[in-house]
C-alpha cells in the first residue's frame, strides 16, 4: 500500500467512524434554547418544503394539531439550516463535515449531533399529538452508521412517522420522507440498536 493509499484509507476511516453512537451522558453541549437560534428569513426553496413536510405532518392521523404539525415542520426546516449549521461551521458536503470533526477541525456536525439538538430543541415546543422518536441505520454492516429524527402521530410506532434527517443533505438542509418511502436506509429503533450492541459487547 502506498503512502497515499494509507492516507486516503485513513481519511475515509475517519469520515465514516462515530456517526450513529450512544447520545451524550450529560445532553449535547450546543443545543439552545429557542432565545439563542438565529433569525434568518426563509427563502421560496424553504417556504415550500415547510408547506409540504406540514401537510405530511398533519395528515399522520387525524388528531394531530395542525398548529404541532406547522411548528414542527417550521422547526425541521429552518432550526437545522439557520441555527445549527451556522453552529457547527458546516460549509461541506456531509462525509467531508465527519472527517472533520473527527479530526478535531470541526466542534459537532456528525449525524447523531444533528439529531440530538433538532430532537431537544422539537421536545421544548412540548408536543401534544405528535411523538418524537430516534432511530438508526447501518448499526450491523459496513456501512455508515447513520442516525435521525422520525416524527409520528402521538402514540404511532416509528414505522409510521416521517424521516427528519438534517444531516444527509449537508449544510443543514433537510431531507424528509415518510419512513415505509425511504429507500436509502433501514431504520431501526434505537434502543433495540443500543441492545443489539451491548450484547454483543459493542457498547
């Protein structure tokens, strides 16, 4: 292997490590309150997707809010892309983003960070019809472990909720899709994740 081969090698080991691990024992470190998110003014682009992802939100069943559904979707949006990327000084494509932090250059930015500050700053709106669950992907292959944010009607399982991922885009830009719709990964739970790996000593 040469010098170059190492290094590239190495380099791709670090983007990948970390993505998916156990939250942090004492809360994330960067997560605010809603008096410390930065205002900034949605853009037609993002106006739209809130439009959407609201009605996707609305229609998980017929008690949801749908003043939850539109804070929630607002939230989604514009939390991640406004506050959060700014935050983490993520300027970069998502892998390059990890392989920074991974490094040392970058303070948070992996995927589980993104999911635990949107997850915080979604339960301080303190949600009545609507459930908050976190799932992960990848935990038992080669693949990049990846995790996220699903939303559901209250009392829904994960299954049937919407995907809220802001770090797969990169840059804070959301993806979200309904959980049966989306075809690049396999969530599961986390805690049964969290179980799966302490019994196999992985955690």
């Amino acid at each position: 292997m040469t010098v170059r081969s190492a290094v590239l090698s190495l380099l791709a080991a670090l983007a990948l490590a970390a993505c998916g691990g156990p939250p942090p024992a004492s809360g994330p470190d960067v997560t605010s309150s809603s008096q410390r998110e930065v205002v900034a003014t949605s853009g037609a682009e993002e106006q739209t997707k809130i439009a959407e992802l609201t009605a996707a939100i609305a229609a998980l069943g017929p008690d949801v809010d749908p003043d939850e559904a539109a804070r929630v979707a607002r939230i989604a949006v514009e939390y991640p892309l406004f506050t959060l990327a700014p935050r983490y000084g993520a300027v970069d494509p998502p892998l390059v983003h990890n392989m920074k932090v991974n490094m040392g250059y970058k303070p948070r930015g992996l995927c589980k960070d993104w999911a635990d500050d949107l997850e915080a700053r979604l339960r301080e709106e303190g949600l009545q019809t609507l459930s908050l669950h976190r799932a992960i992907a990848n935990h038992d292959n080669i693949r990049i472990e990846h995790s996220t944010v699903i939303v559901s009607a209250l009392g829904a399982t994960m299954e049937e909720g919407i995907v809220l991922d802001p770090w797969r885009e990169g840059r804070g830009v959301l993806f979200w899709s309904p959980v049966a719709a989306d075809e690049k990964y396999d969530w599961w739970p986390r805690r049964e994740v969290f179980d799966y790996k302490r019994a196999r000593g992985r955690l």
